[in-house]
C-alpha cells in the first residue's frame, strides 16, 4: 500500500537543503564555539550516517577527495548497522591525545564535516547534542526542534519520493 506523503513543498530535496541551512545558522556559531573544548564529541564512531546520506550528496555532484578514491559509500555501510544504537554520536572535534581514544567518523577532514553544509546526513543534523541542551536558550532550542520536526518530515517525503521513482528503497 502507497503511503500518503505527509506536508513537503514540490521539490523535498530543495526544501531539506533549505531547512539544513537555516538549522546551520543555528548550529554554527555554537559549535565553533563549543566543539573545540567538548568532552563528548560526536563526530566519532559509530555514526548516523547512512548510505542513503552518501547517495544524496553524490547525485548532486559532491565528492569526497579526502577518502582518496575509496568507496564513498564504504564507511556509511559499515555505520548502518550501528545508527540506531544508543551509544551512537554525531559532530567530533577532538584533537591530541584524546583522538586517539575515540575513532573518528570518515567524512570528517581537518576536523570539518566533509558532506554539503546543507546535505548533512539527516541522523547528523536531527542531533541535538547535551551541551546544546546544557548552553543553548530554551528559546533556541524550541525553534531547532521546530526546524527538526519539519526536516523530518520533508526527509520522509524525500525518501518516498526517491522510492517510488524506483531510486532507493526505503526502510520503514
Ligand atoms: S557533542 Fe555537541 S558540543 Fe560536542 S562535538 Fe558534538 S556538536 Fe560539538
Ligand atoms: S558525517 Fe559529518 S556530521 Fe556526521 S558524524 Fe561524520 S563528520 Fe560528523
């Protein structure tokens, strides 16, 4: 039975990019301020990144020149099974001793995410990490569930789109 795709403007792909950025606007101040210094990193394995994340980013063009021609795809299918596990992290930044600890996710380079700003892997994004919790304004951080909420939302509407046209599976 075909699902009925719940509220997404015409294109969900534009829509996600778009509601990736505005929740960047959010993010990117904090994480430059936070990341550095946090003890809980989250970019670290195993991650949320999934297949589906990779095949977004490579059908628009985007590549990975840091994995040196390996298989883009590789390290998002080894994280799959692990995505949904509760020790899962997601935005890493450590640096000396303590990245030797923690494994660092793949798609992080020079201690930058290396998918689009806006084609972040949809587990990534949704994240709300504990110091977000612990130093964001409630104010803030109702508006970053709010932008959740809808990416959700347009996230689905892109999988189903992508699965009806035959492009991917989906998993439900
Ligand atoms: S858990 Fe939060 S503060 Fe820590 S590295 Fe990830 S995004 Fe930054
Ligand atoms: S894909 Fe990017 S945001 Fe997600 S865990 Fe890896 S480096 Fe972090």
């Amino acid at each position: 039975m075909r699902h009925k795709a719940r509220r997404a403007g015409p294109n969900p792909l534009s829509e996600c990019r778009r509601l990736q950025r505005e929740i960047r606007l959010v993010f990117d101040p904090f994480t430059a301020k936070h990341c550095p210094t946090c003890l809980t990193p989250c970019c670290v394995k195993p991650t949320r990144v999934t297949p589906v994340d990779v095949a977004l980013a490579v059908g628009t063009g985007h590549t990975f020149p840091h994995l040196n021609g390996g298989d883009a795809y590789a390290p998002s299918v080894e994280y799959a099974g692990n995505r949904l596990a509760p020790s899962a992290r997601s935005l890493p930044m450590l640096k000396g001793e303590e990245a030797h600890v923690l494994e660092p996710c793949e798609y992080l380079h020079e201690y930058r995410c290396t998918f689009p700003d806006d084609l972040r892997p949809y587990g990534c994004t949704a994240y709300l990490c504990g110091p977000m919790y612990s130093h964001l304004p409630e104010e803030t951080l109702r508006r970053l569930r709010r932008l959740i909420r809808q990416l959700d939302d347009t996230h689905t509407s892109l999988l189903r789109a992508l699965r009806d046209a035959g492009k991917m599976p989906l998993e439900e």
